[in-house]
C-alpha cells in the first residue's frame, strides 16, 4: 500500500457513499420525462421515413401503389401516422423551444427574448405548411 | 397539532458506523417565515448535534447550502418550509456526489472541473496597474453577464442526468464559466480552454435535458450557455473547413 492510500484524505474518500443511479432515474422529474420522451419521437420518426422509403420504391408500378395505398384505410396504418404525426410534433416543439436558447440575437445592448425566436420558428412552421397544404392542393 | 410542527425526514450517513443510509424523522416547530436551514438549524441545536451539513450566508449568496429537498436540488436557505407543509420534507444531499457524511457531499471533483475549464480570465494582455483597468463596452459587457452571475451552489449538477451517470462531464456550470470567460472580449483563452472544452467530457457530453437552468438560483441558464458553445465550437470547424486559408 501506497503512502498516499493511507493518508487521511484517501481514508475518508474510500468511505464516501456512492449513490447508484436507478434504470428509472428518468421518471423522477418531469423533466427527464419530457426529455425521455423527446428522445423517443426518432423512434416513429425512423419509422415514417422507412414509410415513405417503400412509397417512393412503388411510385413507378401503378398496381403495387394503388395496393400499398388501399392498405393505407387499415386502422393499424392511421394510428402509425397518428403517432407519428404527434412524435413529430412535439419533437418540433422542443426544437423551436431550444432554438430560443441557443440562438443569441441582440438588438443593441438587449437580447431579443428565446419566446420571440421561438415564436419565429413557430410563424414560419404555419407559413411552410400553408405553402405545402396548397401546393398539394393544386397538384 | 401538525400546524405547528414541521417533519423533517433528513439523509443520513455515518460513516464511522458503516452501515447503510438512512432516513432519520425530526419535528420542528412550523413558521411561516422559516426556511429548511432554518430547520436543520434547529434540529442541529435543540434535537441532535451530530447532524453535518454546509452552510454559510443564509441569503442565497455563497452557494453553500444545496440540497435535494423532496427530489429538487434547492438552496436551503430560499426554499421555504410553507412550500410543502404539512407534508413532510425529505432533505437530501446533492445527487450525482459522493457523500462524506450525512448531508455533506464532496466537491473536489467539482473544483478540479473548474480548474480543468480555466474559468477565470486570461487576459489578452497583460497589464500593470498604472495602466489601469481592462476597459469593456456595456455591450461586451451584456454579451456574457447573465454566466457571470453563477455561485457554484452545484444545484445545475444535482439536477444534471448526465453527470449522475457520466462524472467525468464536465458539467453545466463549468462549461457555463468557461463560456462566459470566452465571451468576454477582455479574454484571450479560447485555446486554452480547447481541450476541456470541445472534448468527449465538455460540451458534446450534453444531451440538453435542460433542468440545469431550471434549478439554477441566480438563472446562469447553463443550458443555454452549453448549447451556445456547440453552436460557436461547429461554425468555427465549418469555417476552418470551408476557409481554410482563412483566420479564426
């Protein structure tokens, strides 16, 4: 043993308490659930686009499209894009948030506040998927 | 009458006995105007004086006083008994720390963190004191105030999910510092800071949970500054890849 294993300090810290981290650590604030759940959104995330993947692979044989598309009715398929469709909703909520956080605008010696560039974010969010809802609306 | 008595369920940790943790149950007179360290103050004084655990200023001020009441890493001298009474308050060290004894955790690692970040200045150059002081705009000023504010109450590492299963993550308030001292146009730093930094332990190792700015006391919004950091470390290595030739 070392001269230095034995000198007080290293005495009192081999006797420290570490306190393990638990599996569910993340259900014990609100925020880490939050956070969890943001985490989770790539899961259907991933899972749509290998959705769309497989719709472009049957854009060019009309009967395989038209079958893939009739399976589309299935409840199973409205519920996957359900989930999707809020996965990444809220994934998008908690990017417009950070957004605030991480981008820094000044106007003179003031920063503009995180809300305002978050509302930004949320302004252009309405404005692209007018632009889409019509532009799939005129095709 | 339990509105005239508080409970306290207070962490306890002898070393010297061995033994496991435990919670020990105390109950103190109830007011109104009466924090948690008031608290324990009182248990310290009239209940059982071999209770230890830190404190300094009583005014949120010196950072001492941390700890994890009912799951919230708060500063004991500002979380106010009325917040939960008459249910009983749970007091715990900080979590993610080693524990030397009952409330009191070790803050070594924390210190050598701040070391390792380089969070004072280094100045750009260096000055006598007939060349009088480093003169800054109020705008330099404003572009780093707010991770000036930080009093390394811990609370941001406490709160951190990170930490608790990565210690060697630098953390939210070192990397808040080290930013604040890069922002600061008086400092000449960046460099140094570099390995602490941009490492797989600094700024990479958040996954921006972001319950270090909403436990900070003083609102340093460590997140923000971390974010920040990846944000300023990416467009330096876009630029240097994009411009070579060019100067950071």
């Amino acid at each position: 043993m070392t001269a230095s294993a034995t000198s007080p300090a290293a005495d009192a810290r081999s006797r420290e308490l570490i306190r393990p981290v638990p599996a569910t650590w993340w259900l014990k604030r609100g925020v880490y659930v939050r956070f969890m759940l943001r985490e989770w959104t790539c899961v259907p995330v991933a899972a749509y686009a290998y959705f769309l993947l497989e719709l472009m692979s049957k854009a060019k044989d009309r009967p395989a499209l038209d079958a893939f598309c009739a399976a589309l009715k299935h409840p199973g398929w409205i519920a996957l894009h359900v989930l999707c469709l809020v996965a990444v909703c809220y994934h998008a909520a908690t990017f417009f948030t950070a957004a605030g956080k991480v981008l820094v605008v000044r106007r003179g010696e003031d920063r503009v506040p995180p809300a305002a560039i978050a509302g930004a974010h949320y302004a252009a969010w309405l404005v692209a998927s007018v632009v889409i809802a019509v532009l799939v609306w005129i095709a | 009458m339990a509105g005239d008595e508080a409970t306290l369920e207070v962490f306890r940790y002898r070393p010297d006995d061995g033994g496991a943790p435990v919670f020990d149950t105390y109950r103190v007179p109830y007011r109104a105007d009466w924090v948690v360290l008031d608290a324990l103050n009182y248990v310290k004084d009239h209940l059982d004086g071999t209770l230890s655990y830190r404190w300094s200023c009583r005014m949120g001020v010196c950072g001492s006083c941390g700890m994890m009441v009912n799951g919230e890493p708060r500063l004991t001298c500002a979380a106010f008994l009325k917040e939960w009474h008459p249910k009983p308050i749970r007091v715990e060290p900080l979590a993610g720390f080693p524990v030397v004894r009952d409330l009191v955790i070790n803050m070594e690692g924390f210190l050598h963190k701040m070391k390792k970040a380089k969070t004072w200045l280094l100045p750009k150059e260096p000055r006598t004191i007939e060349q009088g002081e480093y003169r800054q705009t109020p705008a330099e000023l404003a572009t780093y105030k707010q991770f000036s504010m930080c009093i390394n109450c811990m609370l941001c590492y406490a709160a951190c999910p990170v930490f608790a299963l990565e210690p060697e993550f630098l953390g939210p308030a070192a990397i808040a510092l080290a930013q604040r001292y890069n922002m600061d146009s008086r400092d000449q730093g960046e460099q140094a800071r570099a390995d602490a930094l941009w490492s797989h332990e600094g700024i990479w190792e958040c996954t921006f949970v972001g319950d270090c700015s909403h436990v900070c006391p003083k609102h340093v919004d460590p997140a923000s500054a971390i974010q920040q950091a990846k944000m300023s470390h990416t467009t330096d290595l876009m630029k240097s890849f994009l411009m070579p030739w060019g100067k950071r």
